[in-house]
C-alpha cells in the first residue's frame, strides 16, 4: 500500500482556502473469508478536495467549518477488476 496526501492552503482576497486530498494505491491479493477464496486487483483511489474555510468566511471561529467539492476517482474498485467510477460531490467538513 502506497498513499500519498496533501494539503496547500491559499488566501483570495479575504477568503481562505484549501487544495487538499489523498491518491492511495493497493496492490492485489489473495484473501480468504467465510464465503471462500477471492482474488483482489490492484486498485487507485484518488480524492481530491477544494476546501473553503466557512467558518472564517461568515466571521465566526476559523478551521472548524470548511465546505467545498471533491472528485473521487475509482480504477479497480475495491479490487474489483474492470469495475471504475468517478464522481463529483459536495464536500462539507465539521471538525470538533
């Protein structure tokens, strides 16, 4: 397993923003559970994120609220060969 992650903050004007996400890589396995052998391919799983900083955008506490998107991009899903996807999706971050 190979994963990669980053965050690059960055101000426009008076807002504050991120660049931030992960690329994992997992290499294919054999694995055993209770429904008998299976084999695994290798997967990628890609997300990243453009984060605003809500919080400190409506004047309140900064580093707590962040809303944004996030692309996520699937080859191999889970392992699953042949099975890919990718998507946008609205991002909203909470951290307490």
């Amino acid at each position: 397993m190979l994963d990669f992650n980053w965050a690059y903050p960055f101000k426009t004007g008076n807002l504050e923003w991120s660049l931030e996400g992960h690329i994992e890589y997992i290499d294919g396995r054999s694995q055993v559970n209770t429904f008998g052998n299976a084999h695994l391919s290798s997967w990628i799983l890609a997300q990243p994120q453009l984060r605003l900083d809500l919080g400190q955008a409506l004047g309140g506490k900064k580093g707590k609220i962040f809303t944004g998107i996030e692309y996520q991009y699937w080859w191999n899903k889970l392992g699953e060969k042949g099975t890919d996807d990718n998507k946008a999706q609205l991002l909203f971050v909470w951290r307490l």
